[in-house]
C-alpha cells in the first residue's frame, strides 16, 4: 500500500515537472520572441538620445555604455529646451504630422466603408460577370495587390498632372483608399460570411428592411472585423512612401517623406531620423495598445462558424 503511494507520488511529481518544463519552455519561446520584435523600437528610442561617437560605437544600454542626450529631439524643437520657442523643424513636422493623419484616416475610412458593402455583398448575394463568379471577382480585388507599385508610378503622375491632384491631400486619400482597398474586401467578406443569414432573416421578418437589417443586426456584429481592418489600412497607409514622395513636393509632404530625407552633406543623421521615426510610430502603437482586443476579434471572427 505504501509502495503503491510513493508510486503515485513520483508519478505525480513527473507529470507536474513535465508540465512545468512546458510551460517554461512556451513562455520562454515567447518572451524571446517579444524581445525580437520590440528591440527595432527600442533601437530606434536609445539612438534618439545618442551623440555621433555613441551611434558609431554602437552603444545600447543608456547610462551604462552612453549618457543620453537630448540631441535627436533638440534638431526637432521637441526636446525640453526647445519644446517653448519657435522652431521651424517642428511646425514641419507638425505639418507633415497632419498631413499624415488626414490622409491615413480618411483613407482607412473611405476604404472600410466601401469595402464592407462591396464585401457583404459578395458575401450574400452570387454574382456573374462574364465568366466570373464571387470567388473569382474577390480573387482579383485580391490580385490587386501582385501589382508592383512602380508600375503605377507613370500613369498616376500623367492623370493627377491632367487632373490637378499632385501635391494635394485629395489625391492621397484617394490613391491610398485604390490601395488598402482589396484588403479591407478580402477581411471584410469573411467576416460576414461568419454571421449566419437566418439573423437578417428575421430581421427582414420583423419589418426591417435589408438597411435596417445590415446597420441594426450584420453591423453590430461584424464591428471588430471593421475595426481590425480599419487599423490595417491605417498601419499601410500612415508607412507608405513610394507614392507620397512622388506625387507630392511642398503642401501634401508626410511623414514617411521627411523621416528619409534626414540625410545631409555629412551623411545621415541617425540621431534626428530615430527621433522622428519614434515619434511617427508612436501614434501607430497608441491604437494598437488601446483596440487590441478590437484587433484580436476581428482577426477572429469568422475562423469558427
């Protein structure tokens, strides 16, 4: 009876080692994953307090290989020194900061509304346009995206040069809606591909109409799939740079444009590009940090029926 007791204890025991040892082994693999993702950031926030010789040496641990400096922030006007007088890299970059969030938002938002009907609708409906069907018709919104960028370069610059759209925010907004536009279709048809029809059939039961049946009951339910494609294209098209660089000079300018011309007749100053580049991601991780569980369930839905 003992022996069987000691038994059942040492097995006990290996199955607990055994699950810990697991669970070690899972959330070790984790954080060493985080750790890779998060040191671009934290590079780029400890170059921003670093002098020349610190960016050369390559010095990491503040305080300890380096003593920070506020010179990053002080080419700016965003250090402590600087944040109360007139600067003009500052009212530069806070211009450039709108012009970033006006055409970011805007786009994101067009996209996502126009994107959600054209998705609940190849979602509810069968459509035929030639030899194309709903899979094929989402396959090329979808094969948009193949397309390299510069292939576009010519014929964007001749019709916003024939429509008066360079250097305009207009003309972001619209070429960056033609861009996230197949992505927010493609999240959005399966989104609500997870939302079983018989809702909306007894909501057309109850009176409502198909309006009132999308905006009342699809809507509602399909909010963190919008909300996780919003972000996505918000993501896209706060980064993009190839078009803003081409299509705009003085007026539309973002912030993309001005973090890679911190370049001078003395070479790059990585200390203002980290600095500046901090402060563009920042908003980017604001959002993210307060609608992850947004992102969470929208990339979610729709995975289980």
């Amino acid at each position: 009876m003992a022996a069987q007791i000691f038994h059942d204890a040492e097995v006990d025991l290996a199955h607990r080692a055994r699950w810990w040892s697991g669970r070690v082994a899972v959330y070790g693999a984790l954080a060493f994953w985080a750790l890779i993702c998060l040191f671009p950031i934290y590079w780029t926030v400890t170059t921003s307090f670093k002098m020349a010789p610190d960016v050369m040496k390559g010095n990491m641990i503040p305080f300890w290989d380096y003593t920070p400096k506020w010179l990053g922030w002080r080419s700016l006007g965003l250090s402590p020194d600087t944040i109360g007088a007139q600067s003009t890299v500052r009212d530069e970059f806070l211009k450039r900061f709108m012009n970033s969030v006006i055409t970011s938002v805007s786009a994101s938002g067009l996209a996502v509304i126009l994107g959600s009907l054209a998705a609940y609708g190849l979602s509810r409906f069968s459509y035929r346009f030639g030899f194309m069907r709903n899979s094929d018709i989402s396959f090329f919104f979808l094969s948009q995206l193949i397309l390299p960028p510069v292939v576009l370069a010519l014929p964007f610059l001749v019709l916003y040069k024939e429509l008066a759209l360079l250097d305009t925010r207009i003309g972001l907004v619209l070429l960056y809606t033609l861009t996230v536009l197949p992505i927010v279709i493609w999240i959005m048809r399966d989104q609500f591909a997870g939302i079983p029809t018989e809702l909306e059939e007894a909501a057309l039961v109850d009176g409502l109409s198909i309006w009132g049946a999308f905006a009342t009951i699809v809507m509602p339910i399909a909010l963190p799939g919008m909300v996780a494609a919003f972000i996505l294209s918000l993501v896209l098209t706060w980064n993009e740079y190839f078009f803003a660089a081409l299509l705009t000079s003085t007026h539309a300018n973002t912030l993309p444009v001005m973090v890679a011309s911190q370049t001078g007749s003395q070479g790059i100053s990585w200390w203002s590009m980290a600095a500046l580049s901090f402060a563009a991601i920042l908003p980017l991780i604001v959002i993210g940090v307060a609608l992850e569980r947004f992102i969470i369930k929208g990339m979610a839905a729709g995975a289980v029926k």
